[in-house]
C-alpha cells in the first residue's frame, strides 16, 4: 500500500493507492512527484526453485496457526526457544519464538521434500497436465508443440543411449 510522508504540507505519496493500479508513485531526487505505469508480471513467472519455496513457506504458516492457537503447544515453543538460547542450528539468533519455530518448520519441510525429488515430481505432474490437455478435443498449438518438444527430448535421449551401447 502506499505511504504518505508529510515531509511538506503537501504530503508525498508512494507505492501504490490501490492494490489494482496499473502503476505506483515515487519521488525523484529533487522532490518532485511522479507515476509510472508497471506491468506485475513477476509474480507471474517463477521459476521451480520459487515454487519450492513458496511450498515450504505454505506450509510452515499453516503447522504456525495450529501451534499458536493451542496454549500447551506454544508455551512448549516459547520453552524450546529459551532452552535453545533463542537461535537456531545455524546460529541465528531470534527475537521471538514464532519466528524461530517458523524457520525450524521450513526446514522441516524442505529435508522432508528435497528440492531433485520434488522437481521431479513437479515435471511428472506438468506432463501429466499436459498429456491430458492433449487428448482433449480443445487442444492449443502451444500445448501440440510443447507435447512434440517434450517426445522430440525423449527420442533424443534414447538416440544417445542407443549410440553409446
């Protein structure tokens, strides 16, 4: 959301005034205030190492909700954190036990589900999605082409094995 500095009587406005613009304000060096128009497509594409992260931040959230509405369970945490001298196996040092439980959790989850087993799985599932968009009779170029990029990888592999035996 954007932020109001009454650096002057008129305040200055930046970031965005709502969550739908197009664009955000921002003041250059000089004290002057302009907009510019962005498109937000970063969010849009990431890349699997993003998503893998974005999974183990998921799902550390919803082990946090259940932990802090439960009164034993958090105060097992807050025990833990102050037995732990408030760091964590890397050393880092917490100000609260949410946070060091929170970081404890992802890394849970994330030796739990390793990032190559969990790409692989990733890829089993996109080609699965992509399989089935295929046999549909409403079937994309764009899904025909990518479906022949990925038997053309295929047939690649198999050509080399062949060659190398």
């Amino acid at each position: 959301m954007a932020k109001v500095t009454p650096m002057s009587p008129v305040a200055l406005i930046h970031g965005k005034t709502r969550k739908n613009n197009k664009g955000y304000f921002y003041v250059t060096p000089f004290g002057d205030q302009k907009y510019r128009e962005r498109p937000e497509n970063y969010q849009q594409q990431r890349s699997p190492k993003q998503l893998w992260h974005t999974q183990s931040f998921v799902w550390a959230h919803q082990q946090i909700r259940e932990i802090w509405q439960n009164p034993q369970a958090r105060k097992q945490v807050e025990k833990d954190w102050k037995d732990a001298m408030r760091r964590d196996e890397n050393g880092k040092l917490y100000k609260e036990a949410k946070g060091w439980k929170y970081a404890l959790l992802q890394r849970q989850w994330k030796t739990e589900h390793p990032f190559e087993a969990w790409y692989e799985a990733y890829l089993q599932d996109i080609a699965t999605k992509a399989a089935e968009k295929t046999a549909s009779e409403q079937t994309s170029d764009y899904m025909l082409r990518h479906q022949i990029d990925i038997l053309q990888a295929q047939i690649n592999d198999l050509r080399s094995r062949l060659n190398n035996h």
